[in-house]
C-alpha cells in the first residue's frame, strides 16, 4: 500500500508552472466562486451507463447503514443553501466549517441573529416527505476549527489550502432514535485506503458531469481510494497531523492522479467509483472498521485541471476532505466529550497517551 503524505498545493504550483491551470471547488451550496488563476467549481456521482445517479440513492430507513448521515440547512439574510453531516452523538453532528461560514473568509452565522438558523434534517425513518418539521432539529451551537480561515485560505494569506474545515454542530434536542450514531477512526491513513462517500449533493455521472440537483430528501452514497494526503498547512505541509486527503474520480481510461503525479491506485468497479457534488460538503468518508462503518473523514471540496478539457464532476476530476485524525483535541472539545474516538487497535500503550491528549484544552475560536 502506498505511503505518500505529499503537498498537493506544491504540486499543483509545479503544474502550473508547466502550463496547466489548477482549479479546486468548494461543495458549499452548490453555488461557483472564483478566485484569481484558478476555477472554483461546486462540490456522489455515478460511473458511466449502465450505472445512474438513482443507482445510489439510500431507501432512508432505519435499517440503513447510513440512517445517521442528515442534511443540513443553513439560514441567514434571506440565503438558504444544503450541506450534509455525520450524527456521531446524541446531539453533534460532524459536518464542514465552510457551511457554516457566511463570507468563505471565517465569518460564521449567529444563531442570535433573528432569520438566522441551522437545521438538521433526518431521514432516518422514511418519512421526512410526508412529515418534515417532525424530523427537523434546530441547532443551539456551532464550533468550527481555530486554524479555519476561510475556505481555501493559507496561514500566510495565500490559496490553495483547504486544511482545518471542519465543524461540530450541537443540537438542541436529541437525535431521533432511528438514526445512527457512528464512532470516529482516529487513525493515520495511507493512499490506497478505501473509502465510502455519503451525502445529499449534486449528481450526475463520469460521462456528463453534474445535472441533478441536490436534495434535503435524496442521499447517496459511493465509493474511491485515496490517492494522496496533505500534512499541517501551519507546518508548511512538511510535518504535523495528516489533515486533507485527495481522491480522482478514474473512468473512461482517465486516471488523473496517476498520469500526472504517478500515484496509482487501485480503480473501483464503474457502479462503485464515485465522486462528490455541491451540498455533500460536510457528509462523511466512511472506512469499515471491526465490522461497522467509521467516520475518517469529510468531504468538503472538488476540483479539475481546466487544461485538461473534463467536465465538472466527470471522470478525470478530483475531490478531498478534511481527516478526522488530525482534529480528534477539536472533535473531543466541540462535542463536550460526548464522542467515541477509536485509536489504532495494535497500541494498546497509546490510549493513556491519546486519553491525556483528548483531556487538553483546545481553543475555540470565538463565535460572532
């Protein structure tokens, strides 16, 4: 299995000095943003025919493995846009800090502020459709990461870094039964890991792109491999905490990381490999650990090499999101303790040292 925690922001420089134009995309809303000398496109698809978007869509039951997966709703000065979540207590919710971020630039909702709110929705018992407020829970806090200054933000004022973009939302009731709660795998991952991707975003297929608009009802899910992994941007990407993986929508003969970074990992089958859309930002990367799925990861961006001519959300274009791992003092801070972090199995001599780290302080950045 491949080892390669790589500076996927060095590499796309080295791209673009060789003549190719590098973009990356925020699954915020589904709305498009630019930023100067890249495209900024909306952030599960399906592979090409005889696979369809419909293939992928969850039954919304109980009995789903994915029952704890919700939407989310983000209200404020008349804007109302979707992400998604992971349920991972009775009333946090794990999901991405650009959501929750009104200017792209750290400025986050205040849930004081009257027409301002974020509201979860379950479906997790098959019946938001003919019931939805019942399966609504409005949220009485938001914490996101310290180091999240805004999406695509860098320490030093640059672009490119789409590190720290996680959030914890608390809920002001308890979840509702029929929803799962899912522990969260705090362990460093390799390129080659596969990964289950879950959300409620834009869809369409390797062979078109996107076309389907996402949906407070309609969850899907899919699968990738990671291809490559950023360290700490605060460390200049050279030490620290594994923080954001990378994954390539691969189809149609495009394997995108391997032709042009030589990472080659393995290709799922064409109803399996997925990517991501606008509104699955914040929703999960699963990995199956002892027998049950874990939260390793979110989703929170896609991206494309505009040189190289593919579509938005079509094959050859790539995706990436935030490692748990590398946020578990934040994770444990946000939820209050109210969370259940699994360690790696084969070091038993860590879990005194990880419960120390877990019992820090971790500063939180203050709310407006």
């Amino acid at each position: 299995m491949l080892n390669r925690n790589l500076s996927f922001k060095k590499i796309a420089g080295g791209m673009v000095a060789a003549g190719f134009m590098f973009g990356m995309g925020s699954a915020h809303a589904g709305s498009i943003a630019a930023t100067p000398g890249s495209v900024v496109t909306p952030t599960i698809t399906s592979g090409a025919l005889p696979d369809t978007p419909a293939a992928h869509v969850d039954p919304n039951t109980p009995n789903s493995k994915y029952s704890g997966v919700v939407s989310i709703n983000i209200r404020y000065d008349g804007e109302s846009y979707i992400c998604s979540g992971a349920l991972v207590g009775k009333r946090q919710v794990v999901s991405a800090g650009h959501c929750v971020d009104t200017t792209g630039n750290g400025t986050y909702v205040d849930l004081k502020k009257p027409g301002t709110d974020v509201r979860v929705l379950f479906n997790s018992n098959g019946s938001y459709n003919t019931n939805p407020a019942a399966n609504i829970i409005t949220a009485t806090q938001v914490a996101v990461h310290k180091d999240y200054q805004g999406f695509n933000n860098c320490p030093d004022g640059s672009l490119g870094c789409v590190n720290d973009d996680i959030a914890v939302i608390t809920l002001g009731q308890d979840a509702p039964d029929s929803a799962k709660i899912y522990k969260v795998a705090v362990n460093p991952i390799n390129a080659g890991t596969h990964i289950t991707m879950v959300g409620y975003g834009t869809s369409g297929d390797g062979t078109n792109g996107y076309y389907i608009s996402p949906s407070f009802s309609v969850k899907r899910s899919g699968e990738n491999v990671v291809d490559l992994i950023d360290l700490d941007d605060e460390q200049d990407f050279e030490g620290g905490n594994q923080e954001v993986y990378y994954a390539d929508f691969d189809g149609a003969g495009r394997d995108t990381f391997c032709d042009l970074f030589d990472v080659c990992t393995p290709i799922l089958a064409n109803d399996r490999e997925s990517g991501i859309g606008g509104g699955d930002s914040g929703g999960p990367s699963f990995v199956e650990m002892y027998g049950e799925l874990m939260l390793v990861a979110n989703n929170t961006f896609s991206g494309r090499f505009t040189s190289l001519g593919y579509a938005e959300g079509s094959f050859g274009t790539y995706f990436g999101g935030i490692i748990m791992g590398g946020y578990k003092d934040f994770l444990y801070t946000a939820t209050g303790g109210k969370i259940a972090l699994v360690p790696e199995p084969t070091s038993v001599a860590l879990l005194g040292l990880g419960a120390l780290m877990l019992g820090g302080a971790a500063r939180r950045r203050k709310q407006k």
